[in-house]
C-alpha cells in the first residue's frame, strides 16, 4: 500500500445516517472520515463519496467532511451496494488503482458490501473501523469479522496515514502526524 496505489472511498457519511451510529459517536466517526480525506489531499488520492438519499432534499455529505472534500462531488446512488451503482462503480475503477479504503455508515450493511464487492473486482479493501459506524456493538463486530473474512484488512485512520508516510521524520511525515493528532485525543 503506497500513495501511488490507493482511493478512498467514503459511503453514506451524511447527517441523517450518521446520527443514527450506535457504535462510533457521530462526532468521532465525522473527524476520523476528516482526517482520512485530509490524508488522502495530502497524499494527493482519489477520493469518491457515495451517498443515498435519507429523507426529504438532495443527499449531502456532512459538512465537516463536505469542507474537506471541496472537488468531490458525491455520487447518488439507489442501491445498498455501491458496486451495484454504475457511476460509483466506474468512477472507482477509472483510478487503476489496487488499494481501496472503505468507510461509512452503516458498516453491517454499506461497508460490508462495499468491501465484499470491492475484494471481488480485485482491490485489496482497507477498512478503518473508527471512520464507520453500525447499529448495534454486536452487529458491527459481526460484520467487521465478516469483513475480515473475505481477505480485507481493517485498522484505523492512524495505523493508514503512518503506512502512507513510512518516514514521520520528513516534512510529509509531520503533515500526516499533524492530521492524525486529530483523531488521537
């Protein structure tokens, strides 16, 4: 996994979903899914978000995260599979690249059929927990060790940026640590 080879894909990340997280505190989930797309700026990634509509009005990302992906322009989709949306679909496979990240809400249904799907168009799926959110404590640790079991890999936004900057020490080193700081108060 190196910057050359990843996209992040960022799923259902929108007010009304993720206020609904029983897992992961809608505010933690919002800064990790933040830090992530500021990790993804820094290392200059594809980034997509996918987003379905939840309730009355045109679907919108939350606003922290809809700030730190100001060129992203969320794709609607219809179905709970995002590999199952044409424009989703194609968009992440038109980046060429092998390493997908995959977060969101909710990770017993989005999450772990985006990385289902993700693992059988042949990307290695990277999950950081603490960027999802799911129903219940019992129901999301199923689904990540569902996850787990078609060959995905989870951590977390932190244990990603330091594989992305391998050398702390330089001065992307300390941008990622900067970024990272964020999500490990």
């Amino acid at each position: 996994m190196t910057p050359e080879t990843v996209q992040i894909l960022f799923i259902d990340i929108q007010p009304e979903i993720v206020a609904n997280s029983r897992t992961n505190p809608p505010e933690r989930l919002t800064a990790a899914a933040v830090a992530l797309a500021r990790l993804g700026t820094l290392f200059d990634l594809p980034m997509h978000a996918s987003v379905v509509p939840a309730g009355t009005g045109k679907p919108r990302l939350v606003p922290e995260l809809a700030d730190a992906l100001p060129t992203v322009t969320p794709l609607t989709r219809t179905t709970a599979p995002v590999f199952g949306d044409g424009p989703t679909k194609a968009a992440i496979a038109a980046t060429g690249r092998h390493d997908l990240v995959v977060c969101g809400v909710v990770t017993e249904v989005a999450v772990l059929l985006a990385a289902f799907d993700g693992v059988l168009a042949g990307h290695e799926v990277h999950v950081p927990v603490d960027a999802c959110g799911g129903l219940s404590q019992r129901t999301e640790e199923a689904a990540f060790r569902r996850i787990e079991s078609f060959d995905a890999a989870t951590a977390c936004v932190a244990t990603l940026g330091a594989v992305l900057a391998q050398d702390l020490g330089t001065d992307l080193g300390r941008e990622t640590m900067a970024i990272l700081q964020t999500v490990m108060r």
